[in-house]
C-alpha cells in the first residue's frame, strides 16, 4: 500500500469511517499480535494485549498527526497496552511457561522459554530495555528509529543496546565457568 493511499484510509478512520477502520486494523493487526507475542511469549497474553492495543487504536487514532510514521506510532501504543498489561499481570503472577504458537515447532517452544529468561534479565537491567530489544533486534530497526518510537535519543538506544550485550556476554561468561 502506499503512502498516500494510508493517509487517506487513516484520515477517514479518524474522520469516524468503520469500514475504514476496520480495513486499517486488517492491514496492521499481524504488526500489533506479533509485537504483543514478542513481547510475553505467550498466545493468550498476546492476544489480550493485541486486543487492548486494538481497543487503544480505535480511541486514540484520532491523536495520530503524521509526524512519524503510522508504524511507529502504533509501536508505541503497543508497547503501552504492553507495559500496562505487564503491571497488571504482576498483580496476579502465573508461573506457567509461555507456550508456542499453534503453528511452532518444538524449536519455537525452546525460543520461547529462553525469549522469557531473556526478558526477565532485561527486566532487572532496567527501564526501556526490553522494549529497546525488541525494536532494534526482534524488529530489526535502526537505533534512530527505535528512539523516535520510544522518545528518546538515538545515543540512548545505542548506550542501551551496549548494557545489554555487555550484561548478556558477562552472564554467558558466568554461566561457562569464566570470569
């Protein structure tokens, strides 16, 4: 599709147009489900936070102003349904392992487990980590791009991409018996 043709679907879905609304949600809601299971490994939890951030889309599409790219806004809504989805979820702590995708194989199961070892190392790391990994290596865009989505300087994402390979080496090196 292109941009000209989005802005003006996006328009007419702001403008209060269900049919384009609906056509804009089709177009990006694998984005928004493969970012919410990105970001807790689990299909029904990514489900409820997709659902949230298509609850989020529907009433707040109105504030999108083009200054960045649709992409990039809906990101952002998705990491703050995910954020919030998060918080609520440490109220009521489950310990079950996040389960695969219906359509995984068992190297996906495998994936899983060790994408929520990983987010519980980037947890304790600190604020904007996680969400930080997962533009830039999970989503496979640049450091400016990921600072654009969360608000922040591009040196910031660079700095934060650096803690986390320097934590990760230091931990694989704990782990093999090195210093």
């Amino acid at each position: 599709m292109d941009d000209q043709h989005l802005t003006g679907l996006i328009r007419r879905a702001q403008g209060g147009d269900v049919g384009s609304f609906a056509e804009l949600l089709d177009l990006h809601y694998d984005t928004i489900y493969r970012f919410a299971w990105k970001w807790c490994g689990h299909r029904t939890n990514a489900q409820d936070i997709a659902q949230q951030s298509c609850l989020k889309l529907a009433a707040t599409l109105v504030q999108f102003r083009f200054q960045a790219a649709f992409t990039s806004w809906l990101y952002q809504l998705v990491i703050r349904c995910a954020q919030d989805w998060q918080r609520a979820q440490r109220r009521h702590e489950h310990d079950s392992l996040p389960e695969n995708e219906p359509t995984a194989d068992a190297g996906r199961t495998e994936d899983s487990i060790y994408l929520a070892q990983l987010f519980e190392q980037l947890d304790e790391l600190g604020e904007g980590m996680r969400e930080t990994a997962l533009l830039v290596h999970a989503e496979g865009l640049s450091h400016a791009e990921a600072g654009a989505i969360l608000g922040v300087a591009e040196a910031t994402i660079s700095w934060r991409v650096h803690a986390i390979r320097k934590h990760m080496n230091k931990r694989e090196a704990l782990m093999s018996g090195g210093v």
